[in-house]
C-alpha cells in the first residue's frame, strides 16, 4: 500500500504495518555494481534502477536546499556568472565587485602581475627598472599579520552581571566608519590636511610591536570610498535577504 501524503502517528499502527521511507536506494554495493553490469539483463536494469534513484534524491536534494536558488541570488550580487560560483573561487567574486564599481566612478585598475617563480624557489621582481632576487622561503617566513586580540578569561562563579557586547558585521561598518579604502588612504603630503575633507588616523601595530599610522581621508559630504561602498551594498542585501525570510512559511527555509 502507497500513501502519498502525510499521516499522524496515530494512524500508524506500527504493530500491524512495516512503514518504509521509499526514499533510500537499493542496497547494492560498489562492488555489486560491476558484477551486475556483466550479468544478465536483469541485472543491469537493477544497476540501472540504482543509478536514476541516485540521481532523483540528488535533484530532491538541490531542490530542499534550495542550492540554485542561493548560489543564483550570490551571482547576481556579486555580478559573476552563475558558472564562477561552482567553478571558481572567493577572488573572483571580490574582483568582479571591485571592477564594478569602479567603472561606476570613473576608477581604473592598475594590472599587477604576479612574479615569476623559477625552481630554485626564487621570486624575480623588477624595481626601477632593475632585476631583484629573493628567496621565496625566506620572504614567506616573514610575512605576517596580527589576527583578533583574545582576553584572557576570568574563570569562576559571578554573581554580579556581566555586559556582553555583539557588534554587527563588526569590521564592514568599521570600515565604513572611518572610510577604509585604498584610494582614500593619503600617500602624499600634499593630499594632506586639504580644505573641505576630514581625516580620519587608523593606528595598527607591526609583527616587531613598532605602531604604524595611516591616514584616510573623508569628504565631509559623507561620500565613502569605493570599498566601504562595496561593504554597505552588501550588508543591504543580506538585509534585504533576511527581511524576505521573515515572511517565509516554509519552517525548513
């Protein structure tokens, strides 16, 4: 007996009935299958059987978890085709972001090459001009930087309230907040402390502990750098997003 729909404990008489789940796959084993594939006709249509409900419970799958779905909606905000998002990684969709807006205003993007490597492990650069050699190892192991800064814990009972402070999307609206972005970072002098900008000092400390200052520059009109602009258009969306999973009646969405 079918039943194409869905029962209440209650009418399910577990003591009369076996209930399958109908969505498993036959039971045949890797091995199985090359055996069957040389048997009789039987035997394949059996392989056979296996192989389409592998691939239905595959596109049920797809469909549950709504994986075109999300990875359509990832491509349009990231102005990718849908293919990169299967066959490509995180770097392109920042870039396709990045060339984006800047063709929007008016930006152009410098070409950097990447050096080349020969099997000596040594990366050749040109400076000025001039041919530099330097030893990849010895480059890899300086380089660095300083992830989050973790407090250590004060274990034990406290019976005084303790404030716990979530920020949301805590380093974009930094970002946005002191206008972090590479064409905003003053360079030059004569960038420096102009008429109708604020500036904004971002200090960080090196790998040797020395502290670094760098200086972006903010118009006073409140207009945001192309970065921070990439930032803000992304947590609108996800808001967007997150105000369409409200009115969602599907519990599983």
């Amino acid at each position: 007996i079918t039943i194409n729909d869905i029962l209440d404990e209650e009418a399910i008489e577990v003591e009369k009935y076996k209930v399958f789940w109908c969505q498993a796959k036959d039971d045949v084993k890797p091995q199985e299958i090359f055996d069957l594939q040389k048997g009789s006709s039987a035997d394949r249509a059996r392989v056979a059987e296996y192989c389409i409900q592998d691939c239905v419970l595959c596109n049920k799958l797809l469909e549950k978890l709504q994986v075109l779905t999300n990875n359509i909606g990832m491509a349009n905000v990231c102005h990718v085709p849908l293919s990169y998002i299967f066959l490509r990684g995180q770097g392109v969709k920042i870039f396709s972001l990045v060339a984006k807006k800047c063709r929007e205003k008016n930006h152009l993007m410098p070409v950097v090459r990447k050096p080349y490597n020969n099997n000596n492990n040594n990366k050749f650069g040109q400076n000025g001009g001039k041919t530099t050699v330097v030893d990849k190892k010895e480059e890899e192991k300086n380089e660095g930087y300083e992830g989050a800064t973790v407090l250590p814990p004060d274990a034990g009972v406290h019976f005084q309230p303790i404030p716990v402070l979530d920020y949301a999307s805590l380093y974009p609206r930094s970002m946005i907040h002191r206008n972090i972005s590479h064409e905003c970072l003053v360079v030059r002098d004569e960038y420096d402390n102009l008429p109708g900008y604020k500036y904004v000092d971002v200090v960080f400390y090196n790998n040797d502990g020395t502290p670094q200052t760098c200086r972006y520059v903010q118009p006073k009109d409140g207009k945001r750098g192309i970065v921070c602009e990439i930032s803000q258009d992304l947590l609108d969306a996800r808001s967007a997003t997150r105000d369409l999973q409200k009115n969602e009646k599907d519990p599983f969405m």
